[in-house]
C-alpha cells in the first residue's frame, strides 16, 4: 500500500511535533461499507509509527466506548483526540483530516500534550468558560480550503476551555446528507447547535474565519438566544 506520509513530509511532520509535551491519544471510530475510513486509519497509523507521544486506538462507531465519547454515529470516520492527562477536551474530527485539515490535526496534537493550553486571548477564554449550557460547534470544511483551519481550530479550543463545548471539524464532501440539511455551499460554515430537551437544536450559524472577537460575539449570541 502506497504511504499517505513519504519521508519528506514525515520528517516535516516530526519538526512541527517535536514542541509536544506529552503523549497524546487518537480514539479512531470506524464502520463497515465506510468510504473514508481505511484512509484516515491509515494516516493515524503512520502517525503513530513514525513520530513519537501519539497512540492509536481503533473502535468500532458502534461500540460501547462511542456511546460514551457521545459520537455522531451518523458521521464515520470519527475521532477523538485525549489530551496527555487522558481527559476529553471535546476535540472531535468528522471525516479524514486531510489537505489543509492535516495541519489543524497537528496542532491540535501539540495543544492537548499540553492538556489544553489554547492560544486564545484571555477575555475570549474567560466568555467561553462562562458559557454553562451543552454545546457543540460544528464547522463545516474541504480539504482545499485554506481558510478552514483558523475556524476548525477556533472552535476546537473553545471546546478545550470549556467541558460544555464540543469543537468538530465535519467534512461536508464526505457527508453529503448533513451538509445538504445545513445549505452548506460556503466553507467554512459553523453551525452552532445547543442540547435542548434531549435534542440538538441549531441556534445561530455563520459562514468565515471569523477573528476571535466576532467568533465569541457569534456564540454568546446562540447562547442567549
């Protein structure tokens, strides 16, 4: 089987993570007749094998443990990455982070060894560790998108600062059904979604990078309906 990481881009690869600071876990969730998943199980797996501080774990989407990571049955490829203290930060990847996605997968790595230490300025993480309510954000991408990242990573450290937060990266190529129902045609497009009364209910989307001050100003503003 052809690698997905030649040398080069290993050895690319190995740099950028050298500034991690302890071992990180990739909880992988895969199904059968699942056209992305032996892809995107591949990739972790050279991950795994040619850098350190990265395990690899592979489940089933419906197993137990996925019930317990709360995982979108619906969206496989799944993942979870741990931080290095073993705790779920709410990072979750719908679909093989590939293209421009690659990059936000190894920041995310560097970031959790590091049990969460985010890049946010410090009002935006005291209004996001304010937020009290069950709340995932979702961000739509391609892997040809250049500005994606920045808003996969913006929501993914707000999931990091916040235990009511989940942060997902959803490749909408991938999953053509969900896109279709959120009129994604723009990426990247994050839906805000809140659990209400046992459901997720969209409360507010919009479609960008946004900087930070408008990212949070678009949050608050789902949170208090």
């Amino acid at each position: 089987m052809e690698k997905l990481l030649d040398e080069k881009t290993l050895e690319q690869v190995k740099d950028l993570l050298s500034e991690m600071k302890g071992r990180v876990k990739i909880l992988f969730f895969e199904k059968e007749n699942c056209e992305y998943c032996d892809v995107t199980k591949q990739l972790y797996t050279e991950l795994k094998d040619g850098v350190e501080n990265v395990d690899v774990e592979v489940y089933d989407i419906n197993s137990p443990i996925a019930e317990e990571y709360d995982i979108d049955k619906t969206l496989a490829p799944a993942t979870v990455i741990l931080a290095s203290n073993g705790s779920d930060l709410g990072v979750r990847f719908y679909g093989i982070p590939s293209g421009h996605e690659f990059s936000t997968l190894l920041q995310d790595l560097i970031l959790l060894s590091k049990n969460g230490e985010v890049e946010l300025a410090e009002d935006t993480v005291n209004k996001l560790k304010a937020i009290d309510k069950k709340m995932r954000l979702r961000v739509f991408v391609t892997p040809t998108c250049p500005y994606c990242p920045r808003a996969v990573l913006t929501a993914h450290q707000a999931a990091m600062v916040n235990e009511n937060i989940n942060g997902e990266m959803v490749e909408a190529n991938e999953f053509y059904e969900i896109s279709t129902k959120h009129n994604v045609s723009s990426v990247p497009h994050t839906v805000i979604e809140l659990f209400e009364n046992g459901e997720w209910v969209v409360k507010g989307e919009f479609i960008g990078a946004y900087p930070e001050p408008n990212f949070v100003e678009e949050v608050l503003k789902a949170v208090e309906g």
